[in-house]
C-alpha cells in the first residue's frame, strides 16, 4: 500500500482544491444557498432604499442650500429658513435696502442678494369666469446680481433677469403652464417676458415651481414697503462676516452646515423608525438564515458525522457552516446594493419627476457600508448556532443510524 | 499498544438501560490482525467505537501506548484519529460531493500536508488501490467495491498505525470483498494494526487472532 508523493500521472486539478475546506465547501455549495441569498439580499435592497430615500428626502430641504455658492443666510431675528414644521417662516427684514448696502459694503463680501416671495395673480386675454379662481404665480424678487455668488443660478435655457419688465421661470412652472422664451405673462396688471428658463439656488426645494423678476419690480406689482424675507451672502471669508451680519440688526444668520443640521433635527424620528425598520428587517434576514443553515447542517449530520469520524477539528466544521453564512451575508450585500441602485433609478427616473422633484433617491456610500457591515456582522451571528450544531453531531449516533 | 481496562458501555434508551459491553479487557498489540466476530447486537461495533476513540467507556479505562484516552477531550481524540487511527465503515461513508481524491486528501489538509504533496500522495493510494483511473469520480459514479476502496485509501492517507475496519466487506460481492480482504492482508504486511468487526467467515479467517463478543462479553478464540 504505498503512498509515495511521485504521483504515477501528472495531476490536473481544478482551481478550487488550493482552497482550504471551507472556502472550497462554499464554491461548491453556493447554490444551495442561492434562496438565502437572494432573501436576504431584497430585504437590505429595501433597507438600503429607504435609507436613500431618507437622505434625500433631508437632501430635499437642504442640498440646494450646500450647493448655492452662497455661504451665510440671514433672516430676521427668530425666522426659519426652511419651513420643516407648520408655522415655520422666515419672517420679514425691515429696511431691506440699508441692510443690504451694509451687508455689501463689508470686506469679503462678494455679493448679498435680497429676496422677497410674494403671490401675484396672473391675467390672461380670455375674459374670467366669475366663479373661476383666480391665477397665482409665486414670484420671488432678487435684489442684486446672483451671478457673482457662483452657482447661485442653474438656468436651464435662456438667460437671467436684466430689466424690469423680464422674468425667469423655474422649470416645473414654465412646463405646468406652457410657457417659454419669448412669451409673455400678465401679472398684476403688467406684462413680463420670459428671458429664461430656470432659478435660484438656495430658496427652497419648490424654487423650479416659482417666477423670478427684479426686487424693484415685485414690489411694484406687490405694493408692499422695504422688506425682505431673507439675504443670501456669497462671503470669502464667511466666519468673519457672520458675526459682523448678526451685530448688524435683529438678525439671524445661518451658514448651510447650520441649516443641514436642523433639518436633519426635524427629520430626525423619522430617520429613527427608518433605522428601526432597518434593523427588524435585518434582524429577520438573520433569523431566516439561522433557520434556512440549521436545516441545511440537520440534512447534512451524516457528512458532519464523517468528518468528526475521520479525524477533522471541530473549528474545521464549525467555518465549514460559518463560511456558509459569510457567502450568504457578503453575496446578499452586494445584490442588495444592486437592487438598491435599481430602485434609485426607478424612482429618480419615473417618480421624482412626477412630483417636479430632481431626486427622491441619494444615494450615501457610508450608509450602504454600514449596512453591508451589519449585514456581515448579523451573517455571522446567524451562523454561529448553526456552526455549533454542526460540531456537536455525535458520530457514533449518526454512523449507526446510517 | 491499545488497551481496554474493564470496559463498561451502557446506553440508556427511555428508562430501559442497555450494556452493550460489559468488563471489557483487552490489549491489541502493535502489527496485529484481529476479527472481531459475534452476532448482531452483541456490541461488536461499539467496542470497535470505543477502541478507535469514537465513544467513550461508561466506565473503565482505554490506554494507548501507556495514555489514558478514555479522557481526553473531543479535539484531543480528534486529533488522535486524525493522525494514529484509519476507519472504514461499512456503509463507506465517502462525502458525495467530492471526488475519490478529494476523498482521500481530505484528512491529509486537515493534518496540514500540503496541496501539491496531499494530492499526490491521494493519488499514490488511490492507484495502489487499483482505482488510478478513478481520481475524479464521484461516490455516485463508482461500484460498492470501488467506494469501499476509496475509503480504504481514505483512511490510509495519514498513515495510521491502527486501522479500524466495521463490517467493510458488508456490503460487497464476492469478488470486491477478495480485493478488498487482500488490500488489509497488505496494510498489515506493512507492519500496521489491523482490526476487523466481520460477520464473514472468509475476512475473519485472513485475520491472525479472534475475539467473540456475545451479549456484551469478550470471549478470546484459539487461532
């Protein structure tokens, strides 16, 4: 019986057999984990799209506010930028027009911008119906020029407002009522020729359903005094001038990370019951591949049995099944993510637009990550009793019974 | 030297306890060839269990070369049939998954050979087996005769001092079981322990020294 290491033939083996026993046990297996897989890949998919969801929806209020180039707001002493909650306003600064000059008069300012919303009532050459509601367009007006805050404008078509009697329209409004470059819209009784297609960063998440005209010009048709709702500040040095707009007047001033931070406040039990949701779903996932590997070593005792028989450590067995559940959590992570990016695209693509929203789905690489860690951490917790079943099988029970 | 001091293995199955070895004593010396023989349910399996460190005595002590094994833990004795001890089984027990050589090079990487050597080596046992042609088949494509011989080069690969056969002719014809016989003849011409449970006449009489067991007692014949 010898057993000289000369093999008689030359040896083709294939690729797996230079992996150790758990590694090749799991090639071999892998669809027989396949149901797993796939289980408990839809359910971090769904978890990692309301994570996605959830962020934009933060996103919604806030990233225009990131990305406008302006670096300060400024509203009136208790006034709220973004209305998150009922009743949240900005408020209106007095004396709009000796704020503004001191604010641009300030060293690393480049730029202040003063805006006003306001509801004008859009006329239309057919005669109105005496029942029939009247036609109101928000207007905001812009005291200044946004194009030295870079960013500050994302004009789809056409141009910015240069003379009083132009207005710009933000994308939604300009599809919703049919109008474009070169028409013309009757507002308060004045006639304004649409010069451009798009809007300003910065005021809102509704900002593409507004018109935008000259500061002077709102106010004549509003008839209202020297107010502004809020100052928008593209600044070089914005933690200098911060404190120089705050000494200024009762004012409030915010820079876009403060802004960021409330919303995530007021988003904030939302976000929680999204995580809450998030670990049921993965503590399910993990009880679902508890239950599938414990199946899955019962069916397999005579193999386990024969294994402990001729001699293979407990801790050879035990990542035998460990491994199992590692293939299932990594394999289910990554089609999660998959799935996840499939969603985003179905919502960014059909639903968003629907509501006049750019995106609904944000996709956060840190959040996927953590939710890929848990999922491997659950994995593995999964196995564990899973794993230990397979080390306790008693051989000399198994082999006589087979 | 593998010894078994007063020997006791009693099962409890509900309320009924069942001694399936009662006083057990006997010393397997090293490079013999004993047939364990008896008839069914007489504890022939399960001596053969608790000497080849897969059950434990309910009571009575097994030594091999002077150590108590009897009280070693799991891994230890684990460790012990990895390395001293080879079984084949009558039902084979191959995993069915694996090829003849994955087979027989698997207790070779749990022991820690490597790949190039292990398979090589599966290979050398396999071709002395008379299976060189056979290395990547699976159980389901081989003869009983076959697989029994896949499993004897199974548990020949760390080269065991004892080997620790249950049956192995059990479930094969007359032709494989003359091979498979003549295999065991050699792996104790090499100076290895052989221990055979066997209810056949024929295996029983290859072996050099025979033991009864009848209702859970060692009785020793005149070879």
């Amino acid at each position: 019986m010898s057993d000289n290491t000369e093999p008689a033939t030359r040896l083709i083996l294939p690729w797996t057999s230079t992996l150790p026993y758990p590694v090749r046990n799991m090639v071999r297996r892998w669809r027989g984990t396949l149901g797993m897989m796939i289980g408990v890949g839809i359910a971090l998919g769904l978890g990692m799209t309301f994570l996605a969801v959830n962020k934009a929806s933060t996103d919604l209020f806030t990233g225009d506010y990131l990305v406008s180039g302006a670096n300060l707001y400024a509203v009136t002493e208790g006034g709220t930028l973004i209305a998150l909650l009922p009743g949240d306003t900005p408020g209106t600064i007095t004396h709009a027009r000796n704020v503004l000059s001191q604010i641009r008069g300030m060293s690393d300012v480049n730029e202040a911008l003063g805006v006003f919303t306001w509801s004008l009532e859009r006329e239309q050459d057919s005669v109105r119906r005496g029942f029939a509601p009247a036609e109101l367009i928000v207007t905001v007006g812009v005291d200044g020029n946004p194009g030295l805050i870079p960013n500050a404008l994302l004009m789809k078509e056409g141009r910015w407002v240069r003379r009083p009697n132009e207005i710009v329209l933000g994308t939604s409004l300009s599809r919703e009522k049919d109008l474009g470059i070169g028409d013309i819209l009757r507002l308060n009784g004045r006639d304004f020729i649409v010069v451009g297609i798009g809007r300003l960063r910065g005021i809102g998440y509704t900002s593409n359903s507004f018109a935008y005209m000259d500061y002077r010009a709102l106010r004549q048709r509003a008839d209202v005094g020297d107010v502004v709702s809020f100052v928008m500040v593209g600044a070089r040095r914005p933690e200098v001038v911060q404190p120089r707009i705050k000494a200024l007047a009762s004012l409030e001033v915010f820079r876009p990370e403060d802004l960021v931070a409330q919303a995530e406040q007021a988003n904030a039990t939302g976000a929680a019951l999204r995580w809450i949701f998030n670990i049921l779903t993965l503590s399910i996932a993990g009880l679902f591949v508890t239950n599938m590997l414990a199946r899955s070593v019962a069916e397999r005792r005579l193999e386990f049995a024969t294994l402990r028989a001729i001699g293979i450590p407990q801790r050879t067995i035990f990542m035998t099944v460990g491994a199992e559940a590692l293939l299932v959590s990594v394999v289910a992570g990554v089609f999660g993510v998959l799935l996840s990016l499939a969603f985003g695209l179905l919502i960014n693509g059909v639903v968003a637009p629907e509501y006049g929203i750019e995106s609904l789905y944000s996709l956060d690489a840190g959040l996927f990550g953590i939710i890929i860690a848990l999922a491997l951490g659950l994995g593995l917790v999964a196995g564990l009793f899973p794993a230990r079943q397979a080390t306790r099988v008693d051989p000399v029970i198994i082999l006589r019974e087979a | 030297m593998l010894k078994l001091d007063h020997v006791w293995r009693v099962y409890t199955v509900g309320e009924e306890q069942i001694e399936a070895l009662r006083d057990v004593t006997l010393a397997i010396g090293d490079g013999e060839f004993i047939a364990i023989v008896g008839p069914s349910g007489s504890g022939k399996s399960t001596l053969l269990q608790i000497a080849g460190l897969l059950d434990r005595p309910t009571q009575g002590t097994v030594t091999l070369d002077g150590q108590d094994v009897s009280t070693l833990d799991d891994e230890q004795r684990a460790h012990l049939r990895l390395h001293t001890i080879g079984f084949v089984f009558q039902r084979f027990h191959l995993l069915g998954d694996m090829t003849a050589l994955e087979n027989v090079a698997l207790p070779l990487e749990a022991a820690g050979v490597g790949v190039r050597d292990r398979f090589a080596r599966a290979a050398n046992l396999l071709e002395t087996v008379g299976l060189g042609d056979r290395l990547a088949f699976r159980p389901a494509q081989l003869s009983g005769g076959q697989r029994q011989r896949v499993a004897i080069a199974r548990a020949l690969s760390n080269r065991p001092r004892i080997i620790f056969a249950d049956e192995p002719t059990g479930e094969l014809h007359s032709e494989d079981k003359l091979r498979v016989v003549a295999f065991l003849q050699s792996v104790h011409r090499e100076g290895r322990t052989v221990v055979v449970v066997t209810h056949d006449a024929e295996v029983a009489a290859a072996a050099q020294r025979h033991i009864e067991i009848r209702d859970g007692r060692v009785k020793e014949l005149v070879s």
